[in-house]
C-alpha cells in the first residue's frame, strides 16, 4: 500500500509505502499533522495501525489485537475509535465465526475494547462517519439482518441504514 499524491488528480507520484500487504484501509490527520492509517492485510489475518508525519515518507506500523475489515478511523471527544466489521468467533469451531456485526471498538495504546455492535448481521459494514457539533455520530453502514441472507452473502440483498450514536 502506498501513499501517493496529486496537484490536479491526473498525475499522481508515489510518497512513501504505508504496508507491505495492504488492502482496505482508512486514515485520518491528527491536529499536529501527523497522519494515521489503520490498515487490514491482503489475508485479513491482521490489522495495522500506520502513523506517520509529514513529510509522511517514515511509517511506524504497529498491529493491534483485533482483525477489523472495512475499518474507519474517527475522533470524538479527544478519543479515538475505530468501526468495521466485526467476525463474531464460533466457540466450537475455533478460527471460524458464527455470524457479522457492524462494531465500534476505542482505541488506547494501540489496544481495542469493543465498545457497542450496530443492529447488523451477514453482509455489513463500510461505514459513513458525520461527527455532529454535539459530538454525536452519524452512520451509515449496509446490512443483511433484515434480509434472507445465506452462506453465499454477496449475491443476497442488503439494506443501507442511518444510525446516531454517542460514544
């Protein structure tokens, strides 16, 4: 995964590389400028958290305890959390999950505490962030939980829902 960069979005120059395995990432800048990249590997076997500052060409990755697909980096109220899909584990199966949620997890010292699951199951996630003056979040995310679904997700419907939370 690389950062790259445009002044007229035709012609692009590479700036650094973020990962060496990246695919779905989200980022978000810190008020100092310093820049953070949560970052899910190609195998969804691990999750990365990349900070870096400008001239963002020096990555410091360091991985977390929790595999987050669809992940959406947020602050609020000087804290910040992290929402994708969650993989519920099947207690009897172990390295397999029972089923999907929408989650928001907090983030501290580079450690995730779940913090609430979104009405969601099946196909979920990618989600929408608009952080209110009241620090109330706004999120928009698909689901399969009103749905039929089956075990071959991506070819059933979903719906788009609009969720406000306070975190």
């Amino acid at each position: 995964m690389h950062l790259v960069r445009s002044n007229d979005a035709l012609d692009w120059e590479k700036v650094s590389q973020v990962s060496p395995d990246g695919s779905e990432a989200t980022f978000r800048m810190a008020e100092d400028g310093t820049m953070r990249v949560a970052i899910r590997d190609k195998k969804e076997t691990r999750l990365s958290i990349a900070t870096a500052k400008p001239p963002f060409e020096d990555w410091q990755l360091t991985d977390v305890d929790t595999i987050i697909p669809a992940p959406k980096l947020i602050l609020v109220g000087g804290q910040e959390y992290i929402i994708g899909r969650h993989h519920l584990p099947d207690s009897n199966n172990p390295g397999s999950y029972i089923d999907r949620r929408t989650s928001v997890w907090r983030i501290e010292d580079y450690k995730l505490e779940h913090v609430l699951d979104l009405p969601s199951s099946g196909d979920t996630s990618y989600v929408g962030v608009i952080i209110q003056e009241d620090e109330s979040v706004l999120l928009s995310y698909y689901s399969q939980h009103e749905v039929k679904y089956s075990a071959e997700h991506w070819i059933c419907p979903a719906n788009i829902y609009l969720a406000q939370i306070r975190l």
